[in-house]
C-alpha cells in the first residue's frame, strides 16, 4: 500500500513537470487545486483510521475478512467495505419476572457488565451483523433462562430479599453467561442484581405487618412508660412511708427519753428526800407570807432593812 502512496505522488509531480515543460503553455491556477485535490481523495481511499477502543473488521464483496483493524492508522484497500466494532465495557439492564415456588412472579432488575471480544468480530459479523444484534439474540434469552430456572429453587418470593440468595443467584448468572456467551464473542465481567420488586399481594401483606408491629411497638413503649412512671410512685411513696417511720421512730424514741429521765429523777428523790427540801429552798425568793384577820398569827420579818 505505501508503494501505491509513492508512485501516486511521483504522478502527480511528473503531471506538474509536464504541464510547466511546453512552450507558450500557461497553466491556471484553478487547475493545480483540482489536481491536487484528486491526488488528495484517490491517496485518502487507501487510508482507515480506527478510534481508541474499538475494532474494524473488512468485507471485500461482501465476504468477511478474517483479518481484524485495531485502533489507529492503517493503509488498506480502498474496495473493502468495513465494519467499526466498540470494545469498550458496556452494561446491558434487563427487567424479568421470577417465579417462585409458591407461584408468584418476582420482578427483578439485573445488570450484566460485558465486553466484545475484538479477535472474535469477524465471527460474529458472519453469524450475527453487530454486538447489539448478538445481545438481543444470545445474551438477553439466555439470561432469562437462568433466571426462571433460578426461581424454582426458592420456597417463597420473599426469599428473594435475602442476602445469601442474591449472592448465589449472582454467581449463577455469571457463570452460566461466561459459559455461553464466550464462544459467541462476548465477554462478561459482572452481573449484578439493582432492585427485587415482589409481587403486590406479597407488598400489601408486608406493609399491613410493619403497620402491626409499629402499633405494637407504640403500645409497648405506652406500657413502659406508664410501668416506669407507676414505679417512680411507688418509689416515691416507699421513700415517703420511710421518712414517716424515721419520724415516728424518732418522736417514740425522745418520749421513751424523757419518761426515762423522769423516772430516773422520780427513783433519786425517792432515795433522798432531804434533796426535796434543799430544792424547795432554792426555789424561795425570801418574801415570808404575809396573814391578815382571823386567827392567823402575822410573822414578823426581822431581817434588817
């Protein structure tokens, strides 16, 4: 092909060389550029350019060439036809419905990450035209296959929501894809589960048991509360007939004092009469009484004044 380059520029120069070589000739300038021009287009008609991240693969009437175009520039036949395939990763989202044993379909959101295999294009040109062609054709019914017969393992659809069967639901998936998607072309890195949508009778009953357990738990936490206020006020009534006893005990234990003192002094002047005596004079202020008329006898103070 880089021949093919040369000697169309060695024309192209020997045409300008004749063209200024004959005497009295004067060549326009509009007549350059056309030739220019042409030489321009017939040299670009060799050459294919190919972007970052994808494959060309070339059909010469109309039958596939085994050989595949990588990203670049390339010098090639300008007879051939091409097709641009994207290798770059791409997500395909299906929605399907899952049947469980108890015969309720599950609606499911699933996201399978793939890539086209470039050494594989002129195959899949030849036995589908284009990796979206071989998506709808190979990918989309296979994945609703392992999907249903998923399904038939699990007891009830709510069992769909637990972690251990996603994850095993997960590795299924991949695996059966990777096994028969492979030989066709594709490559597939990841499937992942985005959202489980139950059924509507099986949403209903769940919404109508978390309203259940709400009023439970309110009622519950109504109980508590008046449980812990009716403690507080036992709590309270018990310090309160605590603090009477406390009281009681101590209003019983000055009277048992004072009648003690009281019999203690009773038993002493018992004992000693003389003392009786001795406090009815310290109690006497001095002044004699004092009797008039009758026969009382008037005493006569004869304390000095």
């Amino acid at each position: 092909m880089l021949t093919l380059i040369i000697v169309a520029i060695i024309l192209v120069i020997s045409l300008l060389l004749i063209s200024t070589s004959k005497p009295g000739h004067q060549t326009k300038p509009i007549g350059y550029l056309g030739l220019v021009v042409t030489v321009i287009g017939a040299i670009w008609a060799f050459v294919l350019t190919v972007p970052a991240g994808h494959v060309k693969v070339a059909t010469f009437f109309g039958k596939v060439q085994d050989q595949t175009y990588s990203e670049g520039l390339h010098f090639v036949n300008p007879l051939l036809d091409f097709t641009t395939f994207d290798l770059r990763q791409k997500t395909h989202k299906e929605a399907a419905g899952i049947p469980a044993e108890d015969k309720l379909i599950t609606q499911m959101d699933v996201s399978v990450q793939y890539r086209t295999v470039g050494s594989m294009t002129p195959d899949i040109l030849r036995n589908t035209g284009s990796t979206d062609a071989l998506i709808q054709v190979h990918l989309v019914p296979k994945l609703r296959s392992i999907l249903r017969e998923q399904g038939k393992g699990v007891a009830i659809s709510q069992d769909f929501f637990r972690e251990d069967v996603q994850r095993q639901l997960q590795q299924t998936l991949q695996q059966g894809l990777v096994d028969y998607l492979t030989p066709k072309g594709i490559e597939v890195e990841a499937v992942l589960i985005r959202d489980v949508i139950l059924p509507k009778v099986i949403r209903d009953s769940i919404t109508e048991t978390k309203r259940r357990e709400q009023e439970v738990l309110k009622q519950q936490a109504e109980l508590e509360r008046f449980a812990t206020e009716q403690d507080q006020k036992v709590k309270q009534a018990e310090s309160e007939l605590r603090a009477a006893k406390l009281e009681a005990q101590k209003i019983r234990e000055l009277a048992d004092a004072e009648a003690y003192k009281i019999e203690a002094i009773n038993k002493t002047l018992a004992k000693s009469p003389n003392y009786i005596e001795l406090k009815k004079v310290e109690q006497w202020n001095g002044v004699l009484p004092v009797y008039a008329g009758g026969d009382n006898i008037p005493m006569i103070d004869l304390r000095k004044k």
